[in-house]
C-alpha cells in the first residue's frame, strides 16, 4: 500500500478519539466508511482520467508526516500581510490545521451569523454536523477527498439564519509553518446561507517559510433559496508546496454564487469546484486566474451540474504562465436529459510568456439535452509583440511593458472582486508572488 | 542644433529596400508635412524614427538633437521626447489610458532626472489635457483604445501626445477617420505644441489638415526618396493633380 495511505489509515486508527467527533456514532462511522472508500480508490494516478495531466510522484515518493496542529509563538503581525485589512474583516486562523482563537477576530459578528470550529461543533454538538457530513464530492477518482473525510481535524463552520446578511467579508486563512519533515492538513470548512441570506467569504491558504507541506482542502457551501454568496479563494502557499483541494457547492432554487479562484502559490495546486444548480432560476458564475512561474504545476478544474431546469452559469478561466510552468483547466458543464432551459457559459483565456511554458485547456460539454444555449471558447496566446512596441514607443522598457500587459490581462477578473479592501489585498498577494516579475 | 537630421538614409523591410536615400532636416519650431502615394515608404520612415525592429537600417543617418538616433532603443527615444502617433494605435486590454500615460510620464522624467509627478498632481495635468480635447472625464479609465473608434483611437493618440509633450512629434496619419469637428480639435492640438523648442512631422494623405496647421514645408516621398519639396502651394497642386505627374521626377 502506498506510504500515505498507511500513514492516514494508522492515524485513524492511533489517533481514532482524538478526532473530533469521535463520541458521535455517525461521524465516527462516516470517518471509518471515508476511510475504506480511499483504500478502495486509492490515491490519484496519471492513470485515471481527470488525473491524467497532474504529476502524482510526489503523493508515493514524499513522506508527510501527521502533526498535532497550532503551533505557539504567532505574532499576529506575522499575519498582517496575509490577512485583508484588520478592522475591516471578520477572520478565523487555522495554524496547521487547527483553529487558533488568539489569532482570529469575530468581534461584532451580527445575529443569526454563527461562525465557529467544526472540532468543537463536532465535539459539542455534533448532531448539528450530520446533515452535512454525506455532502458528497461528484468529480471521479476522489481518494484524496475520501481521506479528508476520514481524517479532518478542523475547519470552520459557518451558518447564516434566512435573511440574515454579513455586511463585512468573512476570512477564513489556513496557513502552515514549515516544519523540519513536510505535514499533511487536511481542514474541511461548511458554509450554509439559509433562505435570502447574503454573504461574501475569502478562503486564503499560505504558508510561513519557504517549506514542503501538503494540503487536502475541502469546502461545503450550501446556498438556500434566494442566497448569495460570494466565495473567494486564494491559494497561495509556498513554492515546495503541494496543495490539493476541492470546493462543492449546492445550491437551491434563485440562489447566486460568484466563485473565484486565484491560484499563484505552490509547486503543485489543483482546485476543483463543483457545483450542483439544484433549484431554478440558480446562478453561478466561476471565476479562476493561475499565474505560474519557474516549474509550478497548478491546475484548476469545474465541474458544472445543471440539475434543474432554468439554471445558468457563467465561467471565465485565465490562466498566465512563465518559467517551464504548466497550466491545465478542465472545465466540465453537465446538462442531464429532461433538463430544460439552461443557459452555460464558459471562456479560459490563456497567456504562455515562455516558450517551455505548457498550458492544457480543455472544456468539456456533456450536453445531453436540446433546450440549451450553451457556448465555449478557449484561447492560447503570448503576449502581444505589437502592444509591446506601442508601450516602448511611449517609454516604457520592454519588462515594464511586458508587466502591464500581464496586469492588463488579469485585470478583468481582478476588477470584478468587491469590496476595493479584497480587491487590492488580492492584487498586493498576487504581486508578492511571481506575477509578472 | 536641427531637431531631426536625417542624411542618406536607406531602409529595408524583411531585406526589401523601402526608403532609398531620404535626406530630411526639421528645425526647432518647424512643422513638416510628408505626402505622398500608398506604399511610398511614409509609415516606414515613422516607424524607423520610432525604433521598428523590423526596419533594417542599410546605409545613412538619422540625428535627434545631435543625438545618434538609430543607437537608441525605441523606449530612450521616447524619454529623450520622440513621439509616435500611430497609424493603427493597438489595443491594450486592462492597461487605461491614465495608467499606460503615469508609467510613461514619469520614466520620461526619471530619464530627465526629474522628479516624479504624484499621482494627484498627474491626474489634475492629466484631465486638463484631455479637457482641451474634448475626451469624456471616464475616458482616460478606460483600457487604451479598446473598443474605441478609428476617430477615438486618433484623439487619443494626441492626448498621448499633450500629456508627454514631446520635443518631435511624428504622426502617421493622424486626420484619417476623423469627422470635419475631431478634425479641428486634432489640429489645435498639433497647434498648441508648436513653439521654438519642438518639431513636428505630420504624414498625411489630404491637404484638409494641413490647412489648419499651416506646415512650414511640404515634401513628396515617392519610390522611396524625398522627391519634391515645397510649401502648401505644392499641398494644394497634389489635391489637384495627384501624384502622376511626379513619376517622372521619381524615376
């Protein structure tokens, strides 16, 4: 048996009544069945299909190590830079995998807004959980996903009452401290919007120090009747990193989700968003940007489930890719037969500055019903020799005109985040990283 | 000291001879017209002047206030005041018109070693300029010549030019797609940069615009050289006649 899969099965076992949850026969029982459906999938090989771009060498040939989680010595100020504004957003911290409450501000949170740890939720009240614990992930070969199942230690859970509206954005940041030997954490968060409810939340994972580690994210959102949220998610973890997470969302009847991925961090990141149009009238609108340098791997993948009749969506995928990076988006729409009435949208627009730069973009339209409008493109480009000359021509040198390009060329995803407080956070993150340097 | 001495210049195109020795002098204050048929070597001559990479320079030189043109990469030209209004301005998605004019004001001031306009100071010079041109006060937001008509491309290629107030100005085509009013705000642009210290080379097609900036001298390119030159006397006789009469001069 692979190295990991040991590894994750002899924590469950040694580890089994530390687990959160443990007291309660169902989620004990839903860790033990997570856990035999991971060794019966195994982990992910370039074998199975939706796989078969992402390198798995490392998944068999790195030995990450469990860790007991929080970690002592936090300065908040070494957090500022990875936190939106103080003041300006409610935030939980999950240092290695656990929450760590003098990190975090939830000061003025309104009612009916609760925001807590699903360990303590697990632990205290734990028939509050069940409802949620067979959310299933519906993309193929979920191994990975089947261990996080298994083995979440914490996450944040967040339910909003109907009507209730969050009026400032809601952080939720995993980071990981480096450690002598690379850990695993493998954080599940749930986001529940009752009926009318309106919430924006940011997602951030990063990682202090420049070390090897791996995260197996997952993340439950749930949109009532009516709700609106906006979910933003930035990975942006070390270099060395390896990162492997999945967001799934259900949503109900008239409910609109804008979902947007910014994905800069990591020697290897792959997102994938699903989302089940569940009741009509339903809205998503994905939005993902990976800028990659030097020999990172990110990937970013949708899978779109019209479930119902009169559902949209709307996605834009942009991709940038310096160095020998590679890129893949896999975009999946499904429109099952019977369903009627469904308008897809879906765009990845891609931009190779380096000639040993690879991107694999691929939509995928399972289109097995007749009342659709249903539209897909997909581009692949350098940048614009033509518009480089004009800026020279104006002054600028050629790295400042090729910069401005980049910055042109992602601006439009960038434009559409709200409030300006997230917008330029997100432009200082993913400048700190390699974008356009 | 001319502002842009050009001596026996020949120059090729993917190694296909396109200008064949133009001898040209343009003196502080003056204002020079080039005209002349479709593929005369007009757009290469300012696209040469600009720093083209495709344009091979086989034979001659060109001086810009003493300075070796041709040694400088084209972003030093335009430090140094050498202004380009493209024929065909790009389009430059997510970069606006006020960002792409701060970068480029501000590298031409640290080439100068100026100080540096701050972002307040460069926004009110900014909406001034493009208040004498009559631009909309969201314009200069928007991504550079995105969506922009032919005329919007033009007018903004000129604001480009107010706001960097260049030392030689080439326009290459700026009148063509222009209605009769953008026409008139074109030229008092041209108008408002002429003073002692600058020099302008307008490329055009119709005396209409040279009507309304009076240039100081009129040349001809054809097959490649300068083949005639006048003043606005010749201008006039071109829209007359055409160029048929010159062939024989050319060849």
């Amino acid at each position: 048996m692979n190295a990991l899969l040991q590894v994750c099965q002899q924590q469950l076992l040694a580890a089994d009544a530390q687990l959160p949850g443990h007291d309660a026969l169902s989620i004990r029982r839903f860790r033990q069945e997570a856990m035999q459906r991971a060794l019966q999938t195994g982990l992910p090989t370039q074998q199975m299909e939706h796989w078969k771009y992402t390198p798995t060498r490392w998944l068999t040939e790195s030995a990450y190590a469990f860790h007991a989680g929080g970690c002592v010595g936090l300065d908040p100020e070494d957090l500022k830079a990875l936190l939106v504004a103080r003041g300006q957003v409610h935030h939980l911290v999950f240092v290695n995998g656990l929450l760590s409450l003098p990190l975090s501000g939830l000061d003025g949170l309104p009612a009916g807004v609760q925001v807590e740890s699903m360990a303590r939720l697990a632990r205290e009240s734990p028939e509050a959980l069940e409802p949620w614990l067979g959310s299933d992930v519906t993309g193929a070969d979920q191994g990975l996903a089947a261990l996080n199942q298994a083995l979440w230690p914490d996450g944040a859970f967040v339910r909003l009452a109907s009507g209730v509206q969050l009026s400032q954005p809601l952080q939720l940041l995993f980071l990981t401290t480096s450690f002598r030997e690379p850990i695993v954490t493998l954080p599940w968060s749930v986001v529940i919007l009752g009926e009318g409810a309106r919430a924006q939340v940011i997602e951030s994972y990063a990682t202090l120090g420049q070390g090897d580690h791996f995260t197996n994210a997952r993340t439950t959102l749930v949109l009532g009747q009516g709700a609106q949220l906006d979910h933003l998610l930035l990975l942006a973890e070390s270099d060395r990193a390896h990162h492997v997470g999945s967001v799934q969302a259900t949503q109900l009847g008239a409910s609109r989700l804008a979902a947007r991925v910014f994905a800069v961090g990591g020697a290897l990141t792959r997102h994938e968003l699903h989302v089940a149009l569940a009741g009509a009238e339903a809205e998503c609108h994905p939005d993902g940007l990976f800028v990659a340098g030097g020999r990172q791997h990110l990937e970013l993948h949708s899978w779109i489930h019209h479930l119902h009749s009169h559902t949209r969506s709307q996605q834009w995928f942009k991709g940038v890719l310096d160095g020998e990076a590679r890129g893949v988006f896999n975009g999946v729409v499904r429109v099952p037969q019977g369903v009627r009435e469904i308008q897809a949208r879906q765009q990845t627009d891609n931009l190779l500055l380096s000639d040993r730069a690879e991107i694999a973009a691929k939509p995928q339209l399972e289109i097995h019903s007749d009342a659709v409008q249903c539209h897909h493109g997909a581009t692949v480009g350098s940048l614009d020799a033509e518009a480089i000359f004009y800026l020279r021509s104006r002054g600028l040198d050629e790295e400042c005109a090729r910069k401005l390009l980049v910055q042109g060329f992602i601006d439009v995803l960038l434009q559409r985040v709200q409030p300006a407080v997230v917008r330029e956070w997100i432009a200082r993150r993913l400048n700190s990283g390699e974008v356009a340097s | 000291m001319n502002i842009l001495e050009i001596r026996n210049l020949h120059v090729s195109v993917q190694r296909k001879p396109i200008l064949c020795g133009v001898e040209l002098a343009l003196q502080p204050g003056e204002i020079h017209a080039i005209m002349g048929p479709n593929g005369s070597g007009k757009s290469t001559l300012a696209n040469l002047l600009a720093g083209r990479e495709e344009c091979q320079v086989t034979a001659g030189e060109v001086f810009y206030q003493g300075l070796d043109l041709l040694s400088l990469a084209p972003e030093e030209r335009a430090r140094a005041g050498v202004f380009l209004g493209f024929q065909h301005p790009v389009e430059i998605p997510g970069v606006s018109t006020a960002r792409l004019l701060k970068e480029a004001f501000n590298a031409r001031q640290r080439y100068r070693r100026l100080p540096e306009m701050d972002a307040i100071a460069f926004r009110d010079h900014l909406g001034a300029q493009a208040g004498k041109l009559g631009l909309p006060a969201d314009w200069l937001l928007r991504p550079v010549n995105v969506g922009f008509s032919g005329g919007e491309k033009k007018r903004n290629e000129l604001l480009q030019m107010l706001v960097l107030e260049p030392h030689l100005a080439i326009l290459d085509e700026i009148d063509s797609g222009l209605d009769i009013d953008a026409l008139a705000l074109v030229a008092e642009g041209i108008n408002a940069l002429r003073d002692p210290g600058r020099a302008t080379l307008l490329i055009t097609h119709y005396p209409r615009l040279l009507d309304r900036v009076a240039p100081d001298r009129v040349h001809v390119l054809m097959g490649g050289r300068i083949i005639v030159s006048g003043d606005m006397a010749l201008a006039r006789e071109l829209e007359r006649q055409g160029y048929g009469w010159l062939e024989e001069v050319a060849t």
